[in-house]
C-alpha cells in the first residue's frame, strides 16, 4: 500500500482566546500523514446526502487513533476540510490504517502561521 498522493495535516478545535477573553475558536495543530485518495462508494455519498452533507473526498492514513471526527484536515492545495467520518480498520494486506471521510468546510478558520 502506497501512501503518495500528498501530506495531510491534523487540527483540533480549540478555544483560541484569551482567559477570560469571549471564545474564539481555531486550529491547533494535532498531527501530519502522508495519504492517499480513495473511491468515494456510492453508498457513502447517498447516506452523507441523506444526513444533509456534501462528502468530498476518502482518504486513507496510517493508523492514528488520535483523529476523531471533530477535526479538520488541511491538504496540500490549502482547502480545509472537517472529519466527518472516521474508521480505524485494518486493510486488505491486513495493516492498520485510519480511513477519513472529508466533507469541505464553507467557511474557514484561519491556520496558525507557526504550521
């Protein structure tokens, strides 16, 4: 299994603010992987409709239980996207990857520069 259509990188979403300060949420940087695009299922895209969201693309990572489906992934081409699904699963070779279904955000946070 190749994982070679890119890098992807982890951010949880976190109260950005000052103590004290109105919450203001943004992005924490969680983890990097490398990844590699799969086959949106027609199944998968029906029931994402179903539940009113726009499934835009399936990635694959290698196993991190650390990613939930409250994250949100930013790709090489600087779109973000949220976690709308997450499965740790082992593949057919039989390795442990984690598959993402991401679901493009409409409107962004803004990226901590240090990232």
């Amino acid at each position: 299994m190749t994982l070679d259509d890119g890098i992807l990188k982890v951010y949880s979403v976190e109260n950005v603010a000052e103590p004290g300060m109105k919450p203001v949420y943004g992005l924490k940087f969680k983890s990097e992987h490398f990844f590699a695009f799969e086959t949106v299922g027609i199944q998968r895209y029906y029931t994402a409709m179903q539940a009113n969201s726009k499934v835009t693309d399936l990635v694959r990572i290698w196993e991190d239980r650390e990613v939930t489906g409250k994250d949100i992934c930013i790709l090489e081409d600087k779109r973000q996207y949220e976690c709308s699904f997450v499965q740790h699963m082992k593949d057919e070779e039989g390795l442990r990857i984690t598959k993402i279904t991401l679901e493009r955000l409409e409107k962004e946070y803004v990226v901590p520069e240090d990232m």
